[in-house]
C-alpha cells in the first residue's frame, strides 16, 4: 500500500480491495470527469436541484483528495459549460456560490497540500466577483506542482477549437505551412497540460458534452450509472482499476513493429 493511501483506506474494505488491484506505475497522469446528474439525485430525494450541486461540492473534494493521493498529477472538472447558461438564474447563482464558497475556504488547503488551480473556459463572460476570486487563487497557487486541478468553467470544446484558431491567426509567428497538431495546441486553453488519459462520466450518459473535444482524441472513457453526488472515491478507484485493463494502441497495433 503506498504510503499516502495508509490509513486513508479502511481495512478490508471495498477499497483496500480495489487499491490492492492497482498498478501504482500506470497511474493516469490526467483524469478529466464530466461530473453530471446533480439534478436527477435531488429530484429523486424530493429536493431542489441546488441541494444535489451542495452534495456535488463534497463529491468534488473526496475527488480532490483521493486523486492527490493516488499520484494523479491533473484532474480536470466540468464544473459550468457554455451552454448552463441556459438555467434557472437561482440555479447559477447557486452554483457560483458554491464555487466562491469553496475557494474563500479552501484556498489555505490548496496552498498547504501544493495544489495548483487552473481555470480552462471563456473567464472574461465569468461574473466579476467569481473572475476575480478565481484569479487570486491561481495566482496563490502557480508554483505548486502536485496536483492540478483545472475547473472548466464557461467551457465549450468548440468555442475553444474556435478561439484557439483566432489566437493563431492573430500571432504574427505562425506559418500555415508548418502548422501542426503540436503547435495547434498551444493556443487551447489546456496550453501545457497533457491530455487525459482517462474520462469519467458520471449518471450512465453516453456522450461526450462538447468537453475538451480536441484533448480526448485517444482517453479511455469510463462511465458509471451513479449521479455525482453519490461518486466516492471507490468509482475512482473502479474506473483506474478498469484505465489499467484496456490496452491503448494510439492507432498503432499491439505489439508495435
Ligand atoms: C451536472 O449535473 C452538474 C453541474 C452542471 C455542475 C457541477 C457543479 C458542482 C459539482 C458543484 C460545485 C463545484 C465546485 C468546483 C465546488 P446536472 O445539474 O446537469 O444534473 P441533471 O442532468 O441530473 O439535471
């Protein structure tokens, strides 16, 4: 059992078990979670919806925690896409709340633990306040390097494929000629973070919600039909245990020439 595991795991537990099944030098270096079915949970309680983004919150810090210490070194969450625009305004509200709530707190968590905050969406339409708070706290937090944890806030994939191309046309040094994937990349958001390896959906949807589109070319996908307010750190587990059985090919064939 590593180290950072050791009484974070109960005995003879579920977990125990499945950290038992784990080849700790295959950890996925980028997990990337659609965390979805926060409404669906509350409504099947008979509560608001905004009571299922409260439970959410604790799932996002078990998340946190358990990914530091297992050695994932980027996790990276759909916290808002463009499109939840769309909502009740006191359901937003809620949820910029939560997220305010959740950085005023645990700010000193982060700096201690040596997280990183990374914002990946359109931050200039985020509300003011939120922008700000959010700024603060990457800015506290930039030179730590155990976990990254990157909040795709205001995202689209396709808005960032398409503002990644305006901020290559705008940059004087590129060549069309020469331009390729590789170089592409440093315009996204995600500019020097590595792709995900792995995808987690969670509440059995089988789509990928306009969600880092350009990165999860080849990530593995695991899905589970548990809303994220119920997601603990045994689906995390579950999901590396399952990334560590497929057998990634990257195109090429197995074993390569
Ligand atoms: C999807 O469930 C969830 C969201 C749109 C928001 C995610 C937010 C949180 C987990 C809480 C705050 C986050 C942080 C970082 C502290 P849904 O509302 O789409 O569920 P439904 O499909 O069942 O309606």
């Amino acid at each position: 059992m590593l180290k950072s595991l050791e009484g974070f795991i109960e005995p003879g537990s579920e977990e125990e078990r499945l950290v038992n099944e784990l080849d700790f030098s295959r950890i996925p270096d980028h997990v990337a979670v659609i965390m979805d079915g926060n409404g669906r949970w509350a409504k099947k309680r008979d509560l608001p919806r905004v009571e299922g983004h409260r439970a959410g919150a604790k799932s996002v810090q078990e998340v946190i925690e358990t990914s530091a210490r297992l050695g994932i070194k980027v996790l990276t969450l759909y916290a808002f896409s463009k499109e939840n625009w769309k909502r009740p305004k006191r359901e937003i509200a809620t949820l910029w709340r939560l997220l305010e709530d959740y950085l005023k707190k645990e700010d000193k968590v982060l700096v201690e633990n040596n997280f990183r905050l990374r914002v990946v969406g359109q931050r200039e339409d985020l509300p003011p306040a939120i922008r700000r708070e959010l700024e603060r706290v990457e800015e506290l937090t930039r030179n730590n390097d155990k976990l990254q944890i990157c909040l795709a806030l205001n995202y689209g994939g396709r808005a960032e494929i398409v503002d990644a191309v305006k901020k290559a046309l705008k940059d004087k040094s590129v060549n069309p000629d020469t331009l390729d994937e590789k170089i592409f990349s440093r315009y996204l958001y995600t500019a020097g973070i590595p792709d995900p390896d792995l995808l987690i959906r969670t509440s059995g949807e089988f789509r990928v919600s306009n969600f880092l589109l350009w990165q999860i070319a080849y990530s593995e996908i695991w899905i589970t039909q548990d809303y994220w307010p119920d997601f603990r750190r045994k689906h995390l587990l579950q999901a590396i245990v399952d990334y560590q059985k497929r057998e990634r090919r990257f195109g090429d064939i197995h074993p390569p020439r």
